[in-house]
C-alpha cells in the first residue's frame, strides 16, 4: 500500500519551498522505504531550488538523512527492516569498469530507486541526488542504504551522507593525510571544517585553517585547527609557508571553489605536495598556471567527489570514530529544526550563520 507522508518540496524555479503530502510507494526489486530521521540542510538542496542543478521540478528536497528500514522489495539482500541507516547518492552497478578497477566512486552506471514518489495528483518527484530526505519516509534504492551502529545519534550521522563525508574524505582519502603532515584548508564552511576534522583524525601535525571571516576560524580551530589566517588580512600563500618552515603545506584542500583560492593552494603547498579540490566550481570558471610550475613542483593536482568516499566502507568506520569520541560529528550541527522551517534555514545558511540546520522527525 502506498503511503501518504509529509514531504518538503521545490515546485518551480525560485520559489519558496513548500511541505506538503506525498505519495510514497511500496518498494519495488531491489528499493527501500526508509523512515528518516534525521536530515541536514545542504547548499546543494538550495542550488536545486534555485534551478541550478536542472529542471526537473518539482523536487523533493534533502540528502543529507539518516533513518531506520521500514520495508524492502524483492531480492534485496543488502538491508532488511529495522536497520539504521545512512543514505548515499546512489547506489553502485558493481560490475562496469570503474567498479571493476576499484573505484566505484566513478562507476558509470549507478543507479536510484526506479518508481517514483508523485504528488497525490500523480505529478512525478524528482529526488534531490536521488534521495528526497525532507520527508516522513523516501524510496531509494536498496544498495543507497549503509548500515551503521544505532547508537549514533540520527543528526549526526545524516551529515556523513553528504558534505562533512566530502571534507573527511578530502583529507583521509583524496589527499591521504599522513601522520605528522602539514595541511592547509582553504575556505572552512562545513566541507573544509569536516577537512580540518578529517586531517586532525589522520594525525596531521599542523592544521592551517583559512578564511575571510573570523567567525568561521573560531569555529575551525574547534574542531581541529592548530593555526588560523585570515586571508583579508595576511597573503595565505606567505603565511602557510612561514607556518610550515619555510616549506608550504604537504596537503592543502581547497574548499571555496574559486579561481583566485585554487590559485593559492596550488603556492601554498610544499614541493611535491599536494592539491585536492573539494570546492565545486562554476563552468565559467576558469585558472591560467604557468606548466613550468606545475612541472617544478611536481607533486599531484587531485579533485575529490564525494570525498572519494566508499559508503560501504567509510560510514560504518567514521561512525564508530564518532562513538568513541575520535570524531566530533556534533561540532557540525549548529541547530535541530523541523520539516515546516526548511526555508528559514536556507536563509541562515545563506547568511552563514550555520554549519548545517539539520531536520530532525
Ligand atoms: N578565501 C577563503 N575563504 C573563503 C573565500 C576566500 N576567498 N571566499 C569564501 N570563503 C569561505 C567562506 O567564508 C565560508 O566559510 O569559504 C567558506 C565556504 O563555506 P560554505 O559556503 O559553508 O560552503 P560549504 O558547504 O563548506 O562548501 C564549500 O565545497 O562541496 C563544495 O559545493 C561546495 O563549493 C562548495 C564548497
Ligand atoms: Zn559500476
Ligand atoms: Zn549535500
């Protein structure tokens, strides 16, 4: 029986998002319906209602949740109901070749649930990276589901579904901080604050955390950063290097998404460092660096998706970090609303006022 559910979504272009009733059908081969919990509020949630990502509207909104199976279609063997879960983009084909190489983070035929949640007028949703979390309960695919240890709390453990996973993932497995390294974070919203987390969880020895507002290097320096610059007042480039003798960063993350901070971590890092790109950036955007440069430096320029992150993998393990209070994933919740406050949230989120709001049901 399809069930009548709450559900925060995106009508039209711009327009303020709306809670309203949804339809969400018994699973199918190989789905899930998955009762939510807990879901943070992203940017990418906003980029989608502003119409930045397409134009399949209407959306369902949210991504970043945490919940419990309610019920699971044919043949699913991945989850059964009753198991806390995190939610992941999408769910991976195993079998094509990115997969078969090992890094199924690239794997070319991922897949989402294939029914549809609709409107009770049978309009069709579409998901928010194929989630739709700002919801009683959402349909996805089964292998969208991460089991991991309950006694997480569902606000914190949502989060690794999506931004503060690209920041870990960024430091521990794009730019594989090692123990004893310098890194350098440029940009400290909840992405490069979750780098600055990661880098401190690998054992990094300095954590240079960057930013033009103080309030967010406050902020960072709690949840890892043993120095601060504030690059409207000091040259970053100048004063990463003089924080790390001379030398430059071995992993600097850049966590804007913009030429001229792209620009910096390329300097800032030391010889045969490191450069990983978390920040997503514009198609207009566009950086001029000199080959010899690039060639003298040496070293790897690296972006990271999703943190490189496997869910399988790196859910259940950052969770029991969590439990064991290696990993603060607290830290980056700012505040616990509800379904009806998603737009305030957009709005505070805009303002910069929060790392994440984070819907709790
Ligand atoms: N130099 C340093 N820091 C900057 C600069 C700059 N020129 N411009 C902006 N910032 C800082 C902001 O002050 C803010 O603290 O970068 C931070 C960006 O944080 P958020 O807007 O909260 O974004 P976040 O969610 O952390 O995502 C950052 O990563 O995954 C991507 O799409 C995401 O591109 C975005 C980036
Ligand atoms: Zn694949
Ligand atoms: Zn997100």
């Amino acid at each position: 029986m399809a069930q009548h559910v709450r559900g925060v979504i995106a009508r039209a272009k711009g327009e303020p998002v709306e809670l309203t009733t949804i339809v969400v059908p018994d699973p199918g081969p190989g789905e899930a319906v998955v009762d939510i919990q807990a879901c943070g509020v992203c940017h990418t949630d906003l980029h989608y209602r502003e119409g930045g990502i397409n134009d399949d509207f209407p959306f369902l909104l949210g991504h970043e949740a945490a919940g419990v199976v309610e019920s699971v279609g044919e043949g699913v063997t991945e989850v059964a109901p009753g198991d806390y879960v995190i939610l992941n983009w999408r769910a991976v084909c195993g079998q094509c070749r990115a997969c078969k190489r090992g890094r199924p983070q690239y794997c070319f035929d991922t897949h989402n649930a294939k029914q549809k949640m609709t409107l009770l007028d049978g309009t069709e949703l579409s998901p928010a990276l194929g989630i739709g979390a700002f919801a009683d309960k959402t349909l996805v695919a089964a292998g969208q589901c991460t089991k991991v240890d309950p006694a997480a709390s569902p606000a914190a453990a949502g989060l690794l579904g999506c931004g503060v996973m690209a920041g870990i993932g960024a430091a521990i497995n794009t730019g594989n901080v090692g123990r004893g390294d310098s890194v350098a974070v440029i940009g400290c919203g909840g992405v490069g604050d979750a780098a600055v987390a990661g880098a401190r969880l690998a054992g990094a020895r300095r954590i240079i955390a960057v930013d033009i507002d103080d309030r967010k290097l406050e902020k960072a320096r709690s949840v890892g950063a043993t120095h601060t610059v504030n690059s409207r007042e000091a040259d970053p480039v100048e004063a990463i290097r003089e924080l790390t003798d001379g030398f430059g960063a071995d992993v600097v993350i850049e966590a804007v998404g913009r030429p001229e901070t792209y620009r910096q971590a390329f300097y800032a890092r030391d010889l045969a460092g490191t450069v990983v790109l978390v920040g997503v950036p514009t198609p207009e955007m566009n950086i001029e660096l000199p080959l010899l440069d690039v060639f003298g430096r040496g070293g790897a320029l690296k972006s990271s998706w999703y943190g490189d992150c496997l869910p399988s993998r790196d859910f259940p393990m950052l969770i029991d970090l969590y439990l064991q209070g290696r990993l603060d994933l607290d830290a980056f919740v700012t505040e616990t609303v509800g379904l009806d406050d998603v737009e305030e949230a957009f709005a505070r989120m805009h303002r910069g006022d929060v790392l994440r709001s984070v819907v709790v049901l």
